[in-house]
C-alpha cells in the first residue's frame, strides 16, 4: 500500500483518506453479492464469476453474460431455492418467492426466461463452484438456473457434455451455504421433489401451513465494483498521546493531536475484506513538526524486502524521457521489471514536473486487471511531489505478462513522453526505450408450466417436467 507521512501542528486535526484499492478483495472476475434470508449467521453469499482473464483456467463469458441479463432485470431478487441434494447441489434461480400466502393470492412463479445459452464445459464441478442447470439430454439448453456444488461432482464435467461452472463462492460465503443446504427437505412433487423449507407446519385439518417466510430466499443480486466492496477497517495509534486515531462512517483515518502533543507516532492500518478476507495492511508516520517526507524515504527504504524503491527523477522531452533511481540515489541505467517483485515509484526530491504514471494498455488507458496498482495517482493525473504508488503483476497472470505484455511509463500530460520497461526473461526485451509518440446424478433446469396459488404448483404435477 502507500500511505504517505504527514506532518500535524499540535491540536491539529486531519481526515486521510485510503490508497485505491485499499480493502478490496484479490478476485479478477466480477463479484456479485446474494443477500439470502439465512437464519444463522451471515446472510450474503459472494461469488467471483469467471468472465476476466486469471479469474480461471477457461473464460465462460457467454454464460456470465447471460447471467447478469437475468441478474439486471431484477429476476434473482426474491428468488428461491428450489432443490437442495445433501453432499451434492444447492439449485436456485428459477421460481420467485410467494409474496403472500397461498389463501391470501401468494404464488410460486417460474421466473421469465431468455433463449437458451450455448454450454461452455471446461471447468471442473469442484466443491465451492457455481454451473448452469439445464435439460437431460440437451446440453445447450440452460437459461435462468444455477447450483452451487457442495462437494466435489467431477461427474458432471462430463455428464449431458459437461456442466458449465462459470463462477466460485468466495471467503466465507460457503458456510452459509453449507447452512441452507442442511435445513429439511420436503417432496411436493416436479420440480419441488427435493424442496428446502425452514418449516412445515401441519394445521389440525390436515392441510400445510406453509408461508413466505418458509423458503430460502436470495432476496437480492447484486453486481459489486471494486469500490463498492465491503471491508472492515481498523487504525491504532503507536501513541495516544501524540496523535489519536479512529475510523469515520465513511471509512477514512481520522486523525487529531492532543494541545501540547510532540513527537512522532505510527499509525497501523488494516482492512479485512468482507468478500473473500483478504487483508491490506500499511503504516504511516504522524509528525508533530518537522519533516514527514524524510521520513517517509527512510521507512520506504526500509521496504526494500518487500517493495523495490524507484526514485524517477523531474523528466524531459528528450529519450528516454525519465531517469530511475534506487534509494540510495544510484540510477538505474539497466532497470528490467522482475514480474514476481513489487515495487513503489516515488518522485526524486519531490519533483513536481511532468506527472508519471504507468500502464499496460496505452498512453493515458486504464491498465489491464494483470496490474495491481495502488496509491496515489491514475492514468490521467500522475504523481508528483511526495506521492507514491505500488504496483505489481497478479500472481494468476505473470506467466502470460512476461512473454507478451509490454509495459510503458509517461507523462500523463505529454503525450510525447512515453516509454516502454524491459521485462525481465521476455524474449527481445530491451532496458527501457522509448515508444512512439501517442497523440446431479443430474441436474436439470426445473420448470413447470403452472402458476397458480403455490400449494397447488407444488402437488399439480400433471404439466410438469420432471426432474430427473
């Protein structure tokens, strides 16, 4: 991360705000949030689907797609689930929960559908994972329906041409899970053979007292940005008594320094993602008087056995554009990029000419999702002065950055200074050079042809299609 040091006069306050992408989680693939109506416990359920390259081993983008047509139109709200099979499948995605009930004009719909999607196998039926339900025998015929695998089905990669698995439960999120699939499981028939119920009371005349609040309900679906995901944010102080610290509503560092505080204090920061537990942590130094950036270079230097420092120095218009240094103030004449290392850029002596910046796709484009840049700076507004960012090559795809990537440096205000990194063990790499100038035993999808009061569509089977 990149936390900058500051400096405060005593009774000062100050409200820091967090480096981008501070507390998100480390999934590739869009996230999407079930909020379910689980009776212990968390109630979302996060998954990462797998439409961006590293997400997973094979893309189903034609299936994640049709997932968030489903999913954009609102047809996940209020949903159910249907199937629950012990040890194999949770199913949903296709009935909307009764509003009322039955005696009062409450029903269980199937949901309206798209055209059926053409089957992408690929992925394994590995617990945790989330498939496309469809027909028997006609693998290119999911629409709505989905399942999470409680256990391992490798079965299914091969059944009715494979089950197409375009997705994964992330963190925690099995648990709840696990949960919902434990509660009693009741036969109505059709697609209700296998149907989970939080209770089924039986009322003296012997008919079923079964209510809205009885189903497993996914009471929204959401699409959730980078931003957007939820954390856990903490801060400690070294020294209450130079500087205290809390977290804001909003979820910023919130700093204030006693009347006759001085010194220095550290304050430790650490955010847990709620999607998948992932756990950013930094410390900056709070100095009462005095100069935080020396210290900020001396804490940064430090770093080294996790972040390589490179200092770049004011710029010019002339190739290479941009001079690179170590923290000892040594350039770095032959700098290659080592994609299994971090590395932070700061500015030389605090420069504030010519705002840097890097990027995988372009002058002034947003990088790829291979980067993971965080700090301070974007790719329209470089860094100057005492700013920094981090950057680093996602795990996932190092392999493929190193032989074909190409990763360039500018100015974010000239678009005549633009140069490209060498990449340590790429093929025709140079140092760094300058650019060109850029001006179930089977799991079927359940329907059912009725709609009516939902006692009804769970016993009139006759139009039904079974599940088989």
């Amino acid at each position: 991360m990149a936390f900058n040091d500051l400096s405060l006069a005593p009774s000062g306050k100050s409200v820091v705000k967090l480096p981008k992408g501070f507390g998100a989680s480390d999934a590739v693939g869009a996230v999407v949030e079930l909020t379910t109506n689980n009776q212990l416990g968390d109630r979302s359920i996060f998954l990462e689907l797998f439409n961006k390259k590293g997400s997973a081993d094979f893309l189903t983008k034609k299936t994640v797609k049709n997932f968030f047509k489903y999913l954009n139109k609102g047809v996940y709200d209020n949903s159910i689930f249907h199937r629950s099979v012990p040890g194999f499948v949770l199913q949903g995605g296709g009935f909307s929960a009764p509003l009322a009930p039955a005696d009062e004009g409450g029903s269980i719909d199937p949901v309206d559908t798209f055209n059926p999607i053409k089957n992408e196998p690929g992925n394994s039926n590995r617990r945790g994972t989330i498939a496309m339900a469809k027909l028997a025998g006609d693998p290119d015929s999911a629409t709505s329906q989905w399942f999470v695998n409680l256990e391992d089905n490798l079965s299914l990669d091969t059944q009715n041409e494979g089950f197409t698995v375009f997705g994964k439960v992330l963190g925690n999120g099995m648990e709840v899970v696990d949960y919902l699939a434990s509660v009693e499981v009741y036969n109505f028939g059709g697609p209700y053979t296998e149907l989970p119920l939080w209770q089924l009371v039986q009322k003296p005349d012997g008919s079923l007292d079964v209510g809205p609040e009885d189903f497993l309900i996914v009471s929204s679906a959401e699409k959730l940005k980078s931003k957007k995901q939820p954390f856990v944010l903490s801060a400690e102080s070294s020294d209450d008594s130079i500087v205290q610290v809390s977290v804001t509503n909003n979820q910023r560092i919130k700093l204030k320094t006693p009347k006759n505080a001085s010194g220095t204090a550290t304050i430790s920061v650490e955010a847990v993602s709620t999607v998948d537990g992932t756990v950013d942590a930094d410390r900056f130094d709070v100095v009462i008087g005095g100069s935080a950036q020396a210290r900020s270079m001396e804490r940064s230097a430090k770093k080294g056995s996790k972040f390589i420092n490179i200092f770049v120095d004011g710029g010019s218009f002339d190739d290479p554009f941009y001079r690179f240094f170590d923290s000892n103030g040594d350039e770095l004449d032959r700098l290659k990029i080592n994609v299994k290392k971090k590395y932070r850029f700061h500015r030389q002596d605090e420069v504030a000419s010519h705002p840097f910046y890097i990027g995988d796709s372009g002058y002034n484009t947003d990088s790829t999702k291979s980067l993971k840049l965080k700090g301070d700076g974007t790719f329209t507004d470089g860094i100057t002065g005492s700013e920094m960012f981090s950057f680093s090559v996602r795990k996932a795809d190092r392999k493929a950055f190193k032989k074909e990537a190409e990763l360039s440096y500018y100015c974010t205000a000239h678009s005549s200074m633009i140069g490209t990194f060498a990449i340590k063990g790429q093929k025709n790499s140079a140092n760094f050079m300058p650019q060109e100038s850029a001006d179930v035993s089977t799991i079927n999808d359940s329907t059912t042809t009725s709609s009516g009061g939902y006692y009804r569509a769970m016993t009139d089977v006759a139009d039904q299609l079974p599940l088989i």
